[in-house]
C-alpha cells in the first residue's frame, strides 16, 4: 500500500529535479557568458525559414503514409500468410517508415535548398 503513495511522490520529484537542474545550469551558463562580455543574442532562438517548416511537415506526412501503408500491408500479410499477427504487423509498420525515410530523404535533397552532401 505505501507504493501507491511513494511511486508517484518519487515520480514528480524526479522530474522536478531534472527541471531545476535544467534551469540551474542554463543560468550559471548565461551569467558566466555575460561576466564574458558575449553578446545577447545566443540567447534567443532564431525563427526557423519556412522552407525548413515545409521540409518538416513534408518528412511528417511521408512518414505517417509509409505507417499506414505498413499497417495495411501487415494486415494483408497476416490474413493471407501463416506469419503471426505481431510478427507481420510490426515487421511491416518498420520496413514501410523506414522505406518513407529514406524516400522523404531524396525528395528532400532535390527540393531547392535542400540538404547537400
């Protein structure tokens, strides 16, 4: 019964001691930057060019397709074959968004200011 109550407690206070340690250091690292005399702006995030954004949505939406086109198959693959269920869906889930990485990857760098290499 007391695990009820410990595992929770240790849980958030885990993750309220990353936070701190987090916040903590980010500081300690600004303050020894500006003793330095660096300039202000590493500060802040730079907004990211919108061809970045697209390539980002674009690798999203390649991925998810080659997810379901990998569900699909497994399904196919289940009925029709003696493979079991977990074997043909997960196998197939894998080798169809590993298939849309990749593709993604070569539509990407023939995209204007695509990744050179």
């Amino acid at each position: 019964m007391a695990e009820d109550i410990i595992i929770p407690i240790v849980v958030f206070a885990t993750i309220f001691g990353i936070f701190y340690v987090w916040i903590i250091t980010r500081n300690k690292e600004r303050m020894a930057l500006i003793e330095k005399g660096a300039d202000a702006d590493i500060f802040f995030k730079k907004k990211q060019p919108s061809r970045d954004r697209r390539s980002t949505v674009l690798g999203l939406g390649i991925f998810l397709l080659g997810i379901a086109l990998g569900i699909f198959t497994g399904a196919m693959t289940a009925l029709y074959s003696m493979l079991p269920d977990g074997v043909a869906y997960s196998s197939m889930i894998i080798l169809f968004g590993g298939l849309s990485l990749v593709i993604f990857y070569f539509i990407d760098k023939k995209m204007p200011g695509g990744k050179k290499e």
